[in-house]
C-alpha cells in the first residue's frame, strides 16, 4: 500500500485535484469513503503492468509504478478488510 498509493495519488492528483486532495486526507486519517475506496480498486485494476508476459507476448502497460496482479490482489482484500466491496 504505502508504495502504490502515492503513484495513485500523484496521478489522481493530475486529472482531479480536488479528489486527490480529499483522497490523501481520508488516506491519512486511514478512513476512506467508499468513493474513494472504489476509485483506488479501479485505479489498481486498471494500471496492472506486470503481467508475467514478456516483451514479445504483450501486452505491456506503461505504468507509474510496477503492479503486479498480486499488488491488486493485495489492494482489494486491504480494503475488504475495512469494509469496502471490491
């Protein structure tokens, strides 16, 4: 968590400034709203860039940080465990 979440901060920061400023407040009180949950598990999900294929077999994300599937994996049972659906 504390690797992935400031490249999803840093990138929610470039297209939403209000919501990464709401997100990083909520992410250090360790109280995130649901929309904010949701939006991190999507944001995960989606920029997944080690896939375990390589070069030649695709695909390759570029990505702000590496993510593995068990990086998602990870992300969405810590937020299950805080009650979010995932």
């Amino acid at each position: 968590m504390e690797r992935l979440v400031p490249a999803w901060l840093a990138e929610t920061e470039r297209h939403d400034p209000a919501a990464a400023r709401r997100a990083r407040t909520e992410w250090e009180r360790d109280s995130l709203s649901a929309r904010t949950a949701e939006d991190l598990a999507i944001w995960v999900t989606a920029r997944v860039t080690d896939t375990g294929f390589n070069e030649d077999e695709g695909p390759h994300v570029d990505g702000p940080a590496r993510i593995t599937p068990a990086d998602k994996d990870a992300v969405h049972r810590w937020l299950a465990g805080r009650g979010h659906g995932v």
